[in-house]
DNA sequence: AAATTTTTTGCAACCGGTTGCAAAAAATCT
DNA sequence: AGATTTTTTGCAACCGGTTGCAAAAAATTT
C-alpha cells in the first residue's frame, strides 16, 4: 500500500509538520531535518497526495481542457500543444468531450466537482453560454478561439477573424477574379459569422466584383465536398474563400472530380495552415492562424489568473498571415 | 464561496453524517431526511467535491489516458471515442502526453499523486516498460494498442498485427502481383514488427513472388513519402502493404508526382481505416482496425478492474476486415 | 556570557468528505 | 400493549495532507 505522509514522519522520527514542510515549497525546514525526511521518503517510495493537499491549499493543478471539436484535424495539433504547454507548467489537463453536451451548467457542476483550477473552452463552435457560466461561477476561465464582442467579461485567445475574412477577400481581389465567393462553415458558429463579415465588408469596396456566399452545414472534408459538388451544378465563382482547411481539402476534392484544374479553373484559399494544407497534392493556399502561439498564451493566461483570478478579462487576437501554396494564381501586377 | 458539505448539514438542522449518506449511493437514509437535505443542498448549490471524498473510498474516478501519439490523424478518433466512453461511465480523462518521456518511473510518481483509479495507455508505439510500470506499482492497467506477447502481465486490447500483414500479403497475392513489398512505420514499434512479420512469413509460402521491405522513420505523411519517393529510384515493386493509413496517404502522394496511376502501375493497401482513407481522391483500399470496438472494450476493461483489480490478464484481439476501395486492382479470378 | 533575534519544530486544528458503531426511533410481530 | 426486529441517526474517528502559533533551539548581537 502506498506510503503516507504520517508513515514517513514515523520513520524519519519527526513530526507529519516536518515532512509536510519538506515537501512544500517556500516553507520553512532545516537542511539536516530535510535530509532525514527526504532519506525516509525515499526509501518508502513516498510522493505527496495531490488531492490531498488540495483540500487544504485549495488548489489541484488541474485544468479543465474543454471541447467538442475531435473531428477537425487541426484539433489534434492543437491537444498536442495544449498538453505540453500545461504539463511543463505543472498543470494537468482534464479532458472534457462537449460534443453531446447542451447543457452549461451540468458542465459546471462536473468541473466543480473536480476541483479543477481553471478552465481552458477550446472550440469556436460551443455556444459563449458555457464560457460565461464558468466565468459566473468563479472559475478562472480561458476561451481559446472564441469571440471577444459576445462574451467581453471572459478571457478570449484567438485571431480576429473579421479580419482573416478581409485579407481573404483581397487575396481573391489580387488575382483578378471577376466572382468571388465565401464558402463557410456552420452558419450559427461565431468563426463563420465573422469570416463571412469580414470578406463581405472588404468585397463591398470592389462592387464590380460579383461576390456571393454560402455555408456547409459543418467543419469537415465531407460537408465542403458536398457544397462544392451543389455549386458545381449552379453558380460557380472563380475562387473561393473556404471558411477552413478541412473545408477546403473537401472542397478541392469536388473541383478535381469535376475534371477542373485548380487554380487555372477555379482558386482556393483556406484558414488555419493545418499540417495537411502542405502536404503534396493539396499544397494548399491558405491563411495561417498561429496556433502555437495561441495556445501558449490562452496557458500563459489561465496560469496567470490562478494568481490573480481578479485579473481583468482581456482579449488576444494574434495576427495572420497568407501562406501562399499552388491553389490560388499569382497576383495581377499592379 | 462554495458550500460545503457542512453548510448543508447547519442548514437542513441534520447531523453531517446524514449529509453524506444522502449524497452516497447505497448509504441508508429515510425519504424524508432525504427531502430535507436536498433541499437545503439546492437552496445552497451544493456539489459533493469528489477529491476530498476519494480520501475515503480511494476512488477518484478519474483515469489516466496517456499517449504520445498527436501526430497520426486516427488519434484524433481514438481520443474522441475514449473520452465519450470513459464519460459515459462517470469516469474523467486525465489527458498525459508522453511524447518527450523516456523515464517510465516519473509517469507512475505523476499518476499516483493524482491518485487516478486506473490508466489506459494508448500508443502502439510507446515502450512496454510504461505500462508495466504502472502494473508493477499496483494500478489497474490497459494498453491499447500494445503486444500482448511483449507484456503478458497487463492487459491489452488490439488487434492482431501479425494477422492483418498475413491478410495484406494475401490480398496482394491475390491481385497476382509477381514484386509485393512492405512499407513499414518505425522499426522499432511493435506495430510495425508484427504487421512485417505477418506479411514476411504469408510471403514465404508464395516463393514465385518477389518481396521486400523497408521502414519510414514515423508513422507521418512526410515519412512515407520521402521513403517512397526513394523506392522510386531503386527498386519500385508492384505493389505495397503500407504500416498505416497515414503512411499510405503519404506514398500515394509520391507515386501521384512521379506520374504513375494507382492501382494500375503500383497497387496500395494501408491499415486502419480511419476517416480520410474514405475521403475522394484518397479512396484508400485499407484493412481495417475497429477503433470503436477496441476503445469501448479499453474502457470496459479498465472499468472491470477497478471492481476487481487482481483480475487475470487477458488480450483482447479484435479482427480486422479488408475494406475494398480504389488503390488496389481487382483481384484474379481463380 | 548574557541578551536578543531569528529560525525551526511539534501540536493541534483545519480542509471536505466517509463510515463503524451504539443509541434512538420506527416498524413489525406476538 | 409489550416485545422484538429493523432502520435511521449522530458521534467521533478517519482519509492524507497544510498551517498558525507558541515553545524550543539556534544564530547573532551586545
């Protein structure tokens, strides 16, 4: 059975004070004691009780990792870089599948049930409602890829994706498309709505363009094929604005079943720069959204408020960049 | 401030004892008392804190799920079957990354201290020596994905490796094809050792049949397509049995470049099944692992043992089944 | 060496729950 | 109605840690 903390003072003859000061940073034990009590644990195989602790300290070092995205490949990327940003902070993510989930406030009475720290929401599909209900019941709470405007009193981590929309836009406008189109993701997500915002603004300034939009009915390979597969047979624009690269790898697969060429035919571009936007074959233009950097600083932030969890909610919107591969033409030379 | 279990008990003018037995299944209490805490629990929103009670019961309820696997797209699914099963149990995730890990030992420390009740390591690819560690410290275990052969002691959920390169020689054999070749993930991995040995020993009994072999360094799209890219150059066989999916993408890839038409100048199967071999364009001929069937059992399994943790271990092989689609040409009728 | 200051240590209470057991209350049997 | 059995309840100790505080020990100052 495993050692406790009482078997080891036993053992060092000491008091449970003395080992409990031993393990806990900053407190205050002599190194003579300390050597004791470390020999002692040692030989016992002892390691303090986490949750145990928590009960006193008041904290577990575990986060809450939420999200109800296991479908999009760039997810993967970002569990990966969400892990280890927490782990090397000593941080503990636990896992939460929303997928099914409608109900915000059974998600709070669960996390609260654990104890966690805080709570990182890491999707731009789940409703602010679960967000804001954290925030409300005084979790320390991040929403990595969510929008500032509808939630301003919690933290969000992200790009500004009204913007992406533009840089989309004029990217198209560059090439000299005389119909351009934005091909979106689920209409009612806060990513589509801002993407589409953004590309229509910017496609207002150039009304002798013929711009027209529509969405898929999710994020995913299958959907953007399907759209595009509709558009084929009724109104095709020159090059589209798909609302993200899983969208847009469906999306080419439609164009070269139909026997057309991209970029000669019909050009792309996509949002985010997932791993497979590179690969050979698809190679596809697109705009890049730094998720590294997103996610280190939506941690950097959550880490933050377990110190000050007054800290006052801030957005931080990284900035994208246009990755050029071989779905779209060159640009016209002005 | 949240309540507590004491603050229920002044409230509901009941003893804290009474408290608890309301809140713990199986635990005699009378409906009437029942009523009156629960109310008093409501007006308080109160929610029993599941740390501070598993310093009682020794149950957490929370599962370690430990990978170090981010990087091949199925695991996406995998986690997403995982946490939906553990959930649906009332069991919590905590996610590990074990991708930059050596030392067996410091997982186990990690593990205990957060006192999970059981962990499932989900990695073909990651040392034995983890998921014996686990096993020697007393935890219940389950590796998915493992060698049963390599690890007799811990349970392990799968399939048989060896079988399914038996079934890639056969159905390669069965195309007539006079040069097969095995292109394997990391040599390393049992994965990749077994499916090799499988499709070696099947080759063997067709001695007319040419047949080699190679390693990509990691189960990744690049991987494969630098290591076709290379047989190219040398010694191009007819066609592949490629470790997996990912693998198999990638090598598409490559043939595609250097203008050749699969399946009619090289054939390909892959293994796993796993989402995008089913996108166009892909449309891989694959056998395929039933990932659901492999998780939902993982997790039954580790459930099993948190009733009864000396359980036997067993393996729980799964078959698997070629999925016919366009990389492989149709097969000679005898 | 004595006085003063600083550091270290153990005690005991605490964190938020659970549970064995004896006493009390309720239910059932005669 | 009394006796017996069953159910319910509160007490108090426990789970594995942390920490305020007073006393003791060590270090520093005079």
């Amino acid at each position: 059975m495993a050692a406790t903390l009482k078997d080891v003072a036993i053992r060092a003859g000491v008091s449970r004070s003395a080992v409990s000061r031993t393990f806990t940073d900053g407190a205050s034990v002599s190194p003579k004691m300390r050597k004791k009590v470390k020999k002692a644990a040692e030989e016992l195989g002892y390691r303090p009780n986490a949750l145990a602790s928590s009960l006193t300290t008041g904290r577990t070092k575990m986060i809450g990792l939420i999200s109800n995205n296991f479908h999009n490949p760039i997810f993967l990327t970002v569990f990966d870089r969400f892990t280890r940003a927490l782990q090397e902070r000593g941080l503990r993510p636990l896992l939460v599948n929303l997928s099914d989930e409608t109900d915000p406030q059974s998600s709070v009475q669960m996390m609260r049930q654990y104890s966690v720290d805080g709570v990182i929401v890491a999707s731009s599909t789940l409703s602010p409602d679960f967000s804001k209900a954290f925030r409300d019941w005084g979790m320390p709470v991040v929403h990595t890829f969510g929008r500032h405007a509808t939630n301003p009193h919690v933290h969000v981590v992200g790009i500004d994706n009204v913007e992406c929309g533009r840089m989309a836009a004029r990217a198209l406008v560059a090439r000299g498309h005389k119909h351009v189109a934005f091909l979106g993701g689920p209409e009612k997500a806060t990513s589509t709505q801002d993407r589409y915002q953004g590309f229509m603004t910017e496609m207002a300034m150039h009304p002798k363009v013929k711009t027209t939009y529509s969405f898929a009915n999710q994020y995913s390979f299958e959907a953007g094929r399907a759209e595009m597969q509709r558009l084929l047979r009724s109104d095709t624009a020159e090059a589209y604005f798909c609302g993200d690269d899983v969208l847009s790898i469906g999306v080419l697969s439609a164009i070269q079943d139909a026997g057309l060429n991209v970029p000669n035919d019909i050009g792309l571009i996509g949002l985010n720069d997932m791993e497979m936007a590179g690969w050979a074959n698809i190679d596809l233009t697109t705009i890049r959204q730094p998720i590294g950097q997103i996610i280190n600083s939506s941690v950097e932030l959550i880490a933050a408020m377990l110190d000050d969890p007054e800290r006052y909610p801030e957005a931080r919107l990284f900035p994208c960049d246009v990755v050029e591969r071989g779905t779209l033409r060159p640009a016209l030379t002005d």
